[in-house]
C-alpha cells in the first residue's frame, strides 16, 4: 500500500524511466507576480506523447497531483500546485518540435512545448504569420496559450487562441492519448472535445501537440499612436476605423496617461511620442496581404478624425523601427506595472459599448474607498481591458490583504453588473477559482464538476484550479 508523499515518489522513480525526472528548480516555485509559491514536488519532463501518457497512468495509479507547465508566465496562478500533497509537475519544455508547416493547408503543427516566438519565426521562413501576439512570447509555450486559451493583441482580426487551433493532440487524466490533430476548417463529426480542452487549463488533461492556423504575411503594415480626448471619442474611432479599414485593423490598444507614465518612471522606454503625455491614447495597427499605400491611406483617415474632433493629437510610424518604438510602449506597460506594484489587477471583459460606463463607475467607486492611481489599458477593440490599481506615489497606505479584496470585489461586481466577464484572457487559475461560482450559475458550475468527475475521477489534474477546492 502506497500513501505517504514519500511514498509515492519512490514508487513513481520505480516506475518511470530515470532520465525523465528533472531538478524541482526556482522556475517550478513561484510565477510572475509571486502571488502563489510551492515548496516542493518533483519534476518530469517528457519527450514525446507516449512518455506523457505513461507518467499520467503511474500519477493516476498513485493519485499524485499533477500539475502541468509550459512556459510559467500565467498570471493567475494555474501552474503553481498550492495544495498539501506533494506534486508531479510536467514540464513540457522538450517537446518543443515542430512537426510540419503547410502553406497550402494554412497550418503549423507544434508539439505543446514550443515557445511561441519560435513558432512566429518558423512560420515566417514561408511568407505566412501565426498572429498569436503576446508579450510574454519570448517565454510561453503553445501548449499553455491553449490551456489558458491565451488573447493579445489580435484578437480583433484574428481571433483568440481557441479560434486559430484546429486539431489537438491529447494525453486524458488516465493515460489515454487522443489524437485529433487534423487540418480541417471545416469538421462537426460528433462533440466539439477540442474546444473543451482549450482553456480547461490542465484541469482535463495534457495538450502534447496541436494544429494552429498560419496566414499569408501582410504586405504593408502600419501603426499609429492617436490622442483621444475620452473612452467614449475611442469608440467612436474605433467605429470610424472600421468603416474605412474594415477587417485591416489588426489591434486597436488603449493607453492611459498612467501606461505612459509608468513606463517612463521605471526607464523602460525613455522617449515618448508626444510632447505632452495625453489623458488617453489609442494604438492603431493595420496590415494589408496586397499593396495599397496603406501609410498614406492611414495619414488620410487620421487626417479626417482629427477634422471630425475624434483625434487631438498622434503620429503615423514612418520606419518600421519607429513601429516597434510605439509598439514596445504598449508591450512593455504589464512590466512597468509589475515593478511599481499593483495593489490589485484586473484582466476583464465587457460589452464593447459598455466600456467608458464601467470606467467611470469603477473610478467613482475607488475614489469612495481612498485615493489610488489607476492604469486601465488593453485591447478596447474586443472588449478586454486590464484595469489596475496602484498605492499614490509616496503614499504611506498600509496594503492589508482585506483591502486588496475590497478593492478588487468592488471592481468585479460592477463588471458583473455590466454583463462582464471577470476573467478575459488570463484564465481562472487558482487566483480567480472563487468568482466561477460567485459569477456564474449553479447550472454552469453542475456541468463543470460533472465533465470533471467523469474525465478526471481521481482528481489528479492541477486540482484547485477550474474548480474550488473542498478543504
Ligand atoms: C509580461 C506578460 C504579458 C502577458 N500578456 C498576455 C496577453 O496579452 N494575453 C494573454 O492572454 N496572456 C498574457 N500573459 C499571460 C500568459 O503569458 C499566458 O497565460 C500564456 O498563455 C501562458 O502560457 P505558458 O506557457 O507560460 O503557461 P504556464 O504559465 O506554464 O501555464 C498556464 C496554465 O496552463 C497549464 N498548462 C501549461 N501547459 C499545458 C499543457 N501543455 N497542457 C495542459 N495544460 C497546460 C498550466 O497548468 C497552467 O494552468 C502575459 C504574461 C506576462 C508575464
């Protein structure tokens, strides 16, 4: 009979070969916030599909936790084990090859562990893009962009993580590999599973490979930083935009005052494209696959807005370093705010038109409970906005946890009020576990906690995470 933790990993060292268990180094310990640490566990790194489902059928038998991890950047805790048992972490960082690139199919398929910036570099060698776009890039693996059905910057144009997969490769909680790696963009022959495992953040599973989509690369590609005077005047620009772009726009990013500021403050970026930091700006990015002078036509259309008082101020990059200056203001913000230290942060969804409504209530509701400093940016074009809070400069605020909750229970019920979602693109994890049953119905959690049950009868799959723990 096996149950201590000792135990079971000797019995786990008899049964798995030698060379795939690894050193439970830093990176398994804590993630990017350091809101969630774990002492200790053992790690696995498999190299193949097979070697994934024999560690899942021994961790079964045990009953050992099982906590998968790609590129450890999430942001809501999932791949942090916090429970009291000692966990198997399965680290898929050697699988990290790329199996075929097809053109013609308009496919990539991956193994789960291949970083994502690599994936944008292979795919380029053929004239195409995978437009997954997020800052993390250089570190999150493809395996972990589905599992938390990962966003970014292109959303608008091209959909989320889930829409640009069509097929994965699966290992189930029992050792089972099911392998539905097709090329089809067209495909209803039974239940949609795949769209199950995407997002189910190792609660069901491990993704060991999938089947993304690629695009022809845009010809053209241009930026511009516009000043808005309001959120209201930024959708209507976004409105005016799409009438004269269409389906060209490939990101549509607010900025605040407070994103500028920040970045400048922590000497991330050190030259600014405005003489005088706006309230609000937008990032506008388009691409176009065929050769239209689209710079010339963005200078035009801003030309107009600016005519129309939809646009005080901005400039059209006219170098594509002077593109990726714009864009690594935008991409370096989450950084700037990691190094002055959110109070709280939060990653939300909300009804398009709804936006500039939840803004000002959740300023006036933050102003009853103190003086703070807000950074609210992200991808208006879709609705997902990050809005954080952070202590005034020199503020001598004592940060008690209880306060942290208030803060961030007032921020939520009223994106709840608002038809909200109170996880956009991060995932649930274990920081937000507690708002699936406080923000959706019995129903919604009832059929959670059955197709969990039936997949995962032991439990063994990052549990505390999708679903409350019991204790
Ligand atoms: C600076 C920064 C910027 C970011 N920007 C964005 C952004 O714009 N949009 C966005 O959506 N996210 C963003 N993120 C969050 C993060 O990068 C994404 O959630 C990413 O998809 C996580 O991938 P990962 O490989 O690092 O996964 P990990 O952090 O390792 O794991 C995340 C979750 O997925 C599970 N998991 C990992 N691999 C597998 C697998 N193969 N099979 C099953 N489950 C698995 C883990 O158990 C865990 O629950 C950002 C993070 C940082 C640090």
């Amino acid at each position: 009979m096996v149950n201590t933790a000792s135990d079971k990993v000797i019995k786990l060292k008899e049964q798995i070969k030698p060379h795939l268990f690894a050193e439970f180094s830093d990176r398994y310990k804590s993630e990017p916030r350091g809101l969630f640490t774990c002492k200790e566990g053992i790690v696995l790194v498999p190299e193949t599909t097979f070697d994934v489902a024999e560690i899942l059928v021994q961790c079964n038998i045990l009953q050992m936790p099982v906590i998968p991890f790609g590129g450890g950047t999430g942001l809501v805790g999932g791949q942090i084990y916090t429970g009291s048992e000692y966990p198997a972490v399965v680290s898929l960082h050697h699988m990290n090859r790329i199996r075929e690139v097809s053109p013609l199919d308009q496919t990539v398929t991956v193994e789960a562990g291949c970083i994502l910036q690599d994936i944008h570099e292979e795919v380029e060698q053929y004239d195409h893009i995978f437009p997954l776009s997020i800052a993390s890039k250089g570190s999150c693996q493809i395996g972990g962009n589905l599992a938390t059905n990962a966003g970014g910057v292109h959303v608008m144009r091209y959909g989320n993580t889930r829409d640009l997969c069509l097929g994965v490769e699966v290992v189930l909680p029992d050792g089972t590999i099911m392998n539905n790696l097709n090329k089809l963009h067209k495909d209803n022959l039974g239940l949609d599973l795949k769209n199950l495992l995407i997002g189910s953040e190792g609660t069901l599973g491990i993704i060991t490979a999938a089947t993304m989509k690629i695009f022809p690369k845009p010809m053209e590609e241009t930026t511009a930083l516009l000043s808005v005077s309001d959120l209201e005047t930024a959708l209507e620009l976004l409105i005016f935009f799409k009438k004269h772009f269409g389906n060209l726009i490939s990101a549509f990013e607010l900025i605040s005052a407070t994103g500028f500021e920040f970045v400048q403050e922590t000497g991330l970026v050190t030259r600014l494209p405005f003489k005088v930091i706006p309230r609000w700006a937008v990032l506008v990015d388009l691409g176009s696959e065929f050769y239209m002078d689209l710079n010339e036509r963005l200078g035009e259309v801003a030309g107009l807005a600016v005519e129309r008082e939809l646009v005080l101020d901005g400039v059209i990059a006219h170098s594509e370093q002077q593109r990726m200056e714009f864009w690594a203001i935008r991409e370096l913000i989450p950084e700037a705010n990691r190094l002055v230290g959110a109070i709280v942060s939060n990653d939300i969804s909300l009804p398009i038109s709804k936006l500039p409504t939840f803004v000002a209530r959740a300023e006036s509701a933050l102003a009853q409970i103190g003086h703070f400093r807000t950074n609210c940016f992200g991808h208006i074009g879709d609705g997902n906005l990050h809005f954080n809070v952070f202590a005034l400069r020199h503020s001598d605020l004592s940060i008690t946890k209880e306060l942290r909750d208030h803060i961030r229970e007032t921020i939520l019920n009223i994106v709840n009020d608002l038809e909200g979602s109170t996880s956009a693109e991060h995932g649930t994890g274990r920081l937000k576990v507690e708002e699936i049953p406080k923000y959706r119905s019995q129903a919604f959690v009832g059929t959670i906690e059955k197709i969990k049950q039936t997949l995962d009868p032991n439990n063994i799959m990052n549990p505390g995470v999708l679903i409350p723990p019991q204790d």
